[in-house]
C-alpha cells in the first residue's frame, strides 16, 4: 500500500507566509511483509505481518549517499518524523536516503490487528523481534533499490536512541554508526540508582529559579493539608485544579498527585526553547513559563494548579476542565505510558525488558512521596500481564555498562534532560563518542534547527554531521 500524503504542499504554503512555522517534508507511506516471529520457525516463524515505513527519496544520491534510518520507537511513526528535522536538514548535504521504521505494536504495525495487545497475542512485543524487523526491512528496501552497497546510519531519540545504539550492537554488519539521542541505555542494568529521573525534574526547576522550585515543594505541603483536613479540603482543590468531577476519596487525591507530577515530567523533558507539539503543545521554555505562572498566583496551590494547566491545556487550551482520569493512566512506568494502544504496548515493555525508574520520594525530589519501587513494578506486572522484568537480562543481551565492545555510536544527552542521568554520559572507549548538549532538553538535537537553537545543540549537531561523514568514508573504503 502506498499513500502520499499531500496536505503537505498547503503547509509549504503556509510556510512562505508564516515564516516561523517550519515546513513538514513530505514522505511516502509503505508496508512490508515482515516475519511476525524472527526467532521460532515452529510458532509463527512463517507468518508475516504490515510493517508501516515512511520514505524519502528526493535526497538521494544513489551513486554514494547513504541511507539514513530511523529506528522507531514507542508510537505512531509520522509523530516521529515530524520531530526529527536534524535529518531532514543534512540528508542533502549527503545526499541521504531518508527511511523511518514503525516500531512493531505501535502506531499502524499491529502483528494482530486490534487484538494485538490481548495477552496471547502481546509476547511478540520485544526488543529483539523490534531490532531484526528493522535490519530485515532494510536487507529487502536495499535490495529493492538496489542499494545494497550503501551504508546506513542509524538515529534515533529515547527508547528510539536506545535502538540505534542496540541495533549497532547486534547487527554491525547492517549499521555503519549511530546517532543515539537521549539515550538511557543504564535502564536495564540492575544496579542503576533508580532515583535519579525526578531528582533531575527537580533540579531543571532549581536551574530556572530556586524559588520556585521552593514554591512548588511549598505547594504540595499545601495541598496535603488542604487534603487531610476532609471533604471540604477535597472539593476546594477540584475548584482550584478545575477538576471535571470532584475528589470523593483519598485515592483520588493520590491519582492526582501522579497527574501533577506528569505534567512537571513532560514540562522538564519537551524544555525547548522555541514553541513545539511534541507530546503536547507547549509554548517555548515552558519550565520558565511554569515557574513565571507559580510565582505570580496568588498562593502556592494555585501556583501548583497553573502549572499543571500549562501542560495539559497546552498553549492554545481549550479544555473546559481536566479530567484527571483519562489524561493520567497510572502504569509500570512511573514517568507515564501515555494513553491509548501506544501506552498499553509500554506498559508491557515496561514489565519486560525495560524497566524504568522509582518513583518520587520527596527528598531528592520536590515531589510528594509516590513510591515505585522495582518490588512495586513486579507485583503491578504480574498483575497486569502475569510477567515482570528480568533482572539479568539487561546485562546479558544489551550489554549495560559494559560498552567496550561497542563502535561508531554517538550518544548525545541534553544537560537539561531528566533522562540523563541515564544515559552515556563518559567513556574510555575510544570508538564511540559522547556529547553533552549545554541548555538542551529531551533529544533537542535531533531536531530540526532553529533561529532560538542555545550554541550548544548546533555545536552537538557538528560533532555528529562530522563522524556521520566519518563513518560513511570509511564505509566505502575499507
Ligand atoms: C476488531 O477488528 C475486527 C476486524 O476488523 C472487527 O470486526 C472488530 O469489530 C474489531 N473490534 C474492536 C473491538 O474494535
Ligand atoms: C534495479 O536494477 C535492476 C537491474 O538493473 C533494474 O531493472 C531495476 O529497475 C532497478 N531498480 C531500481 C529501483 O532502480
Ligand atoms: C475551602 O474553601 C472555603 C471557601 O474559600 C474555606 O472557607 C475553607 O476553609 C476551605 N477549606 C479548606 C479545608 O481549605
Ligand atoms: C509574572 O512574573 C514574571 C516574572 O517573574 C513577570 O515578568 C511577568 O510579567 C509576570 N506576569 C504577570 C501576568 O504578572
Ligand atoms: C484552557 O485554556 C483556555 C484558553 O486559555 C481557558 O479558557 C480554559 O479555562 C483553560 N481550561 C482549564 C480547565 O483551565
Ligand atoms: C530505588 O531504586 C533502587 C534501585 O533499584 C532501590 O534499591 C531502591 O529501594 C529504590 N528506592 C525507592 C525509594 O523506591
């Protein structure tokens, strides 16, 4: 199947006019027969399944361009592509063919069609089957093309960085380097310390202002009193948070406090500094914008409840009142799984082979004590699914620490990114690369540039463009 999409050309369009507004490059939709089970021939091995690519070739020099790939991750792949300029932007400048892959059990590559996440059907969901999708598409889209001989350089941002840099791993022979975005690989390896994602939301808000991070802190010590003090405590928080139906129970109040912390969540991760609608609408520098609403409401509840609009109402809002339930889905991802069938395919990876990070603690963290701890996600999985992670496993197949083997991968974390503390931050390894992006939030660098760019993501972006060059030589050398 093929579809192009053409609404594009009146966003083009637009662009000459609104100048500021950055033009969505075009692409062309394609599936491919992909083997539903690359691992047992005796299950499902013959069987195949619809695997959504996107594809743009207008780039192309088919005589020494390489193919530029984006390993998909948790969602629906067009959203990624509208967020991933960084490629748009040097593929002329190497005459790239640009590919972006659907990562299985998301977006419109369900193996199973809706009943892809019924417990029967879900086991198909890992990273491995997702990382031999992605060569095995490549293998046949090269032999198509008649592009066998051209290297191809893997990118990707969060769980999506992660596969870049996996998928060099497991498959050097398919990959020639990789951009690996935001990357928090150390996920995996038992012994991390799994309280660093939101001592680091918290300290982003220290960075924009300590006082407000004080206010915030301020604020939900408020907002337990207020809680503990009854139903009359209850119904004055609904009115100041704009709560569709009002808390009835302590439960609730409890589910609120996880839809409050998510939003300070998203608001530090998408911290660009221009406007942007990745994962919510949010004006630019929205942790500054946040800290400017709490210190000028007129308590530090209200301060709580202004912050909590700005993500969930985004810039334009035109919610009439939050509906705490359906906007917060509490799951074995304490930074949150979304909503809807991309949240329900986390859950489960998030119950298998990537588990995440704790919960709040109130100490290294303004937050209010909202606990997960590994036991809590193994008892919440089991529940859910009937599985829950592998402890060893991280290490075995994906390496963790021990990255001495590993070549040809720049990891990239933005100093403003919560994730970061996850991610490649040193190394002695001499083969792969490691850069810090100074003033840059979740993968800023991979996306597309900007007039408000901080000097320190195009500086990140150089270092990246000359060891893509690098790579990419020294393919068609050896
Ligand atoms: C699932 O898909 C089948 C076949 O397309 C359809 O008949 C059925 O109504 C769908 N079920 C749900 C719950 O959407
Ligand atoms: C690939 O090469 C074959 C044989 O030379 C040719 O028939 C075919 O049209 C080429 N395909 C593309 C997509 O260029
Ligand atoms: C709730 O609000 C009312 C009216 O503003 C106030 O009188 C009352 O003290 C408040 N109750 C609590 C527990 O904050
Ligand atoms: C909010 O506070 C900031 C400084 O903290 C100030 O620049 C801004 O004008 C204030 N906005 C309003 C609406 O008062
Ligand atoms: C959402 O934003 C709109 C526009 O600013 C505003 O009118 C509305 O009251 C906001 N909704 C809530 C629930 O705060
Ligand atoms: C956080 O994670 C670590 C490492 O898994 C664990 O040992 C610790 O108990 C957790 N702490 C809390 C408060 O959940």
């Amino acid at each position: 199947m093929m579809v192009l999409r053409f609404q594009l050309s009146t966003c083009c369009i637009l662009v000459a006019l609104v100048a500021f507004v950055s033009c969505q490059v075009p692409y062309v939709e394609k599936y491919f027969d992909q083997y539903l089970d690359h691992f047992n021939y005796m299950s499902n091995g013959q069987k195949t399944y619809k695997q959504r690519y996107l594809i743009q070739d207008k780039w192309w020099d088919r005589e020494a361009g390489p193919i530029f790939f984006y390993t998909g991750n948790e969602g629906d792949i067009t959203d990624f592509w509208d967020n991933t300029g960084f490629m748009f932007d040097i593929a002329p400048q190497f005459g790239a063919l640009v590919l972006f892959a659907e990562h299985r059990y998301y977006g419109k590559s369900m193996p199973f069609g809706n009943a892809s996440l019924q417990r029967d059907n879900i086991g198909l969901l890992t990273i491995e089957q997702a990382l031999a999708d992605f060569v095995t598409l490549l293998y046949h889209v090269k032999q198509d093309l008649n592009a066998t001989k051209c290297p191809v350089i893997a990118f990707g941002g969060s769980y999506g960085g992660m596969l870049s840099a996996w998928i060099r791993f497991k498959y050097p022979n398919a990959i020639a380097g990789s951009i690996a975005a935001s990357a928090p690989i150390f996920l995996l390896a038992d012994n991390i310390n799994r309280d660093f994602f939101f001592a680091d939301v918290t300290k982003d808000f220290q960075k924009a202002s300590a006082q407000c991070a004080d206010n915030v802190r301020s604020g939900f010590t408020a907002l337990a009193k207020m809680a503990a003090s009854g139903p009359s405590g209850l119904q004055n928080i609904s009115k100041i948070f704009h709560l569709c139906k009002p808390l009835s129970t302590q439960d609730d109040y409890m589910h609120m406090l996880a839809w409050i912390r998510n939003s300070f969540t998203f608001l530090a991760m998408l911290d660009y500094p221009y406007p942007a609608s990745f994962m919510g609408d949010l004006p630019a520098n929205p942790v500054n914008v946040a800290c400017d609403d709490i210190g000028n409401a007129t308590d530090v509840v209200s301060g709580l409840a202004k912050a909590t609009e700005l993500y969930y109402n985004g810039t334009a809002g035109t919610l009439q009142c939050f509906d705490i339930f359906t906007e917060y889905v509490p799951c074995a991802d304490p930074t949150g799984c979304g909503t809807g069938p991309a949240g329900i395919s986390w859950d489960y990876q998030a119950c298998t082979e990537l588990p995440t990070v704790n919960g709040s603690n109130g100490k290294s963290d303004f937050f209010p004590v909202l606990p997960f701890t590994p036991e809590m996600r193994d008892d919440y999985c089991q529940k859910t699914w009937g599985v829950s992670p592998r402890r060893d496993w991280g290490a075995v197949q994906f390496w963790t620490e021990n990255l001495q083997a590993a070549s040809n991968i720049v990891f990239s974390n933005g100093d403003l990114d919560p994730w970061r503390d996850g991610g490649v931050l040193k190394t002695t390894n001499p083969n792969i690369q490691v850069a810090i992006v100074k003033g840059g939030a979740h993968h800023l660098d991979l996306r597309g540039h900007n007039a408000k760019d901080p000097i320190g993501v195009v500086a990140v972006r150089e270092i990246e463009k000359q060891f893509i060059r690098k790579w990419v030589n020294e393919y068609y050398t050896q």
